[in-house]
C-alpha cells in the first residue's frame, strides 16, 4: 500500500459511516415528510423509482468514470453535489424540486461503491475479506445510529430541515476527510484528461465501459442479482408484515430492524476470521466460493423459518442465519469481485454490481405490490424464500465450475 497507511483506511471507514449515517438520518422520515406536505403515495413512491432509475444508470457510469479521472476526485465531486441535493430537500416544499432532488441524488450518490473501489486498489488481496467486513460493520453502525437520532430530531418543529442541515455538514466533513487521501488508482494520461470536455469525457466513459470484459465477471454478478432481489422482496413489506403477524408497534419494528443490524454488523467484523476457518478446510480459491454457497443456505432456511415462526423469539432465531448470511455475502460478492478485476476495470464492475441494487428497488416494490393484492402479504415472503434457494443452488452449479478453475486468490 505505497502511500496509502493505516490511517488512511480507518479514513475510508469513517467516510462510510459517516454516509451511512446521513442516509439514516433522513430516508426513514422521506415518506412522512413529503405526506406532511400533502404528497400522495403515488408521489412517494415516484420519488423512490426516480432514484433507484438514476442509480440503475449512473453506478457504472460513475464508476468507470472513477476508473479514468481517479477515485478520490470523483468521490468529492460526488460528496459536494449530495450535500446540496440533500440541503435543498430539506428547504422546499415544491414537489417538482423534491422530485428532481431525489434524481440528482439516484445520479451522484455513490460513495459506497467508490470507498469500496479504493480498498479495492490500495488493500492487498489476502487482507481485503477484513477490510471489507470491517467496512461493512462500521458502516452498519452508522445506519443505527442515524434513524434513532433523526427520529428524536424529527419530533422538533421544522426538524426534517434541520436533520438536511446536518447532512449538509456531514458531507462536507467527508469532503474534507477525502482530501487526506492520497490519489487512489491514478489514471493515465492525466494531463490529456483534465483538458477533455463533459461531451468527449462522457464518450470516453462509454468507450470504456464497453471495454469491459463483463463475460468474465457475468457468473458473480448474477448471485449479486439474485442477492439484492430476494433482500428487497423480504424487506418490501418487512413492517407491515411485523405489524400484523406480532401486533408490533413501528418503535418495536424499529428495534426489531436494529436487532438485524447488529447481527449483520458483528458478522461483517468477523468476516475476516470465519475467511481463515475456511481456508483451513479448503483451497483458497475455493473457501469464498464455498461460504457464498453457505451463505445462500444459511438465507433460505432463516427466511423458511420466519414464515413458520408464531413467536417473536422464534422470529428473532430465525434472524440471526439470515442478517448473518445476508452480511457476509455482501463481504464475499464484493471481495471476489475486486480480486478477478483489473485496476481499470474495479469502479466499472462494483459500479454495476450497485445498479442491481437499484434494480430491484425499481421492480420489487410492483411485484410485491400486485403478489400482495392477489395472494396477501405472505406471497411476497414467499417470493423472497424462493429466490434465496434458487440462489444457493445457482451458486453451487456457477461456482463449482470454469469460475473456480480460473479463480486466482
């Protein structure tokens, strides 16, 4: 890591937390918010796809882009415009400017993906399963802290204008955390670069995503796809169904949401450890491909037992093999990711793999809207214990394959 020291890293793990954080501050009060301002659910619901549409296109544009100009540029380039997306939010209460807010923030609100992309090029690979659950666990600390504080805040008058302030300063703190950072994976031809203009630098953006050998990575990214599909049917109508299996109140769905969280984050530190107990089984090349396969597993039977389980303790059992597997695939997914891509090809691939998440929050909430409608609630879980087991019998057969042949740790 020339030039990029330990203090650099936990730098990059701030800068997580502290976006993860901000998120957490304001998505949980997005919706009542815009109902105060007498939006409909049409409206609210709008404002989700517009996002997970500018998500599904900008990821890979943004993240090749970070392949060409240099991560650290492109990540304060993106802090500064969420910063006044966010701000602006908070200050108006015309629906066309909310709406365009939360395009512009689908558009340039990609800073996990790129603090992941510098791990990527700066983490020596026998290292990066740690960094990465240890990135994912500081992360998930940010995103249980934020709704608790933003909920108190919220309760003050004018409070969701206020919480859009603190991210205002939360963004800029990262701003000025990311200019520490030495220039992560400089790109060639600087000189050449900083005279193109929008029109030609948006040309070689594409060019260069075309460039990419997505064949080689096609295996991974379909257990990414499957992966965010079966999350979001699950969480899709996550408190309505607490609400009406347990009798739960919104603040015991919000413990039961922090429960989960810290089951993930505590397995997302620990990844790095349960990396070295397989490895002490198997070869190293195959000990990721064998714990996704596991992973996949440990999902499916949590999900199955949740929908049989009549108790909150059950329910809470059943969660631990899920927030756990779901954790750790994350770490996995994106480790495997990294290790067979390029420098060149690292902010592309990780960019993508971001865009499916954005996918499945454009298509899940209307299959799980019209599954809901005809079948009841339980379909959707259903629908989510399905697409689990598909996935960890896809990944057994993707795996065990030419992928494994040609994996270099």
């Amino acid at each position: 890591m020339a030039g990029f020291s330990d203090f650099n890293l936990k730098c990059v793990y701030f800068m997580s937390a502290m976006d993860i954080f901000s998120v957490g501050l304001a998505i949980p009060l997005l919706s009542p918010y815009l109902r105060s301002l007498g939006a409909s659910h049409l409206v609210i619901g709008l404002s989700t796809s517009l996002y997970g549409a500018a998500q599904l296109i900008s990821s890979p544009l943004v993240g090749s882009w970070s392949d060409r100009r240099g991560r650290v540029s492109v990540l304060c380039l993106s802090l500064a415009a969420c910063s006044l997306c966010y701000f602006l939010l908070g200050q108006t209460s015309s629906m066309f400017l909310i709406l365009l807010m939360r395009l512009l923030l689908g558009s340039f609100k990609h800073t996990q993906s790129l603090c992941k992309s510098i791990i990527a090029d700066e983490v020596p690979p026998y290292e990066q399963a740690g960094a990465y659950g240890k990135l994912a666990a500081i992360s998930g600390v940010g995103f249980i802290v934020g709704p608790v504080v933003g909920g108190h805040i919220a309760d003050h008058e004018h409070g969701f204008s206020f919480i859009t302030i603190i991210i205002l300063v939360c963004f800029w703190i990262n701003i000025a955390v990311a200019r520490t950072l030495p220039a992560s994976h400089q790109p060639r031809n600087r000189a050449a670069r900083s005279n193109a203009g929008i029109q030609e630098e948006f040309f070689r953006v594409i060019t260069h995503l075309k460039s990419v050998n997505w064949s080689k990575h096609q295996s991974l990214l379909i257990l990414k796809l499957i992966l965010v599909f079966t999350l979001s049917f699950y969480f899709s109508n996550y408190s309505l169904l607490l609400q009406e299996k347990y009798g739960m109140t919104p603040k015991s769905v919000g413990y039961i949401i922090s429960f989960q969280s810290i089951i993930g984050s505590a397995t997302s530190l620990l990844s790095g450890q349960i990396q070295h107990l397989y490895e002490w089984q198997y070869p190293p090349q195959h000990a990721s491909a064998v714990q996704i396969v596991h992973c996949f597993t440990a999902m499916a039977a949590g999900l199955i037992g949740i929908g049989y389980a009549e108790s909150i303790v059950g329910l809470l059992l059943w969660l631990i093999p899920l927030a756990s597997g779901a954790a750790l695939m994350r770490t996995l997914l994106t480790e495997l990711l990294v290790q067979k891509a390029s420098p060149q090809e690292r902010g592309s691939l990780l960019g993508a793999a971001h865009s499916f998440s954005a996918m499945s929050r454009l298509c899940t909430p209307l299959i799980s809207g019209i599954a809901t409608d005809l079948y009841g609630s339980s379909a959707v879980s259903l629908l989510s214990q399905i697409m689990a087991t598909v996935g960890a019998f896809s990944a057994h057969f993707i795996l065990k394959g030419e992928y494994l042949q040609h994996y270099v740790s």
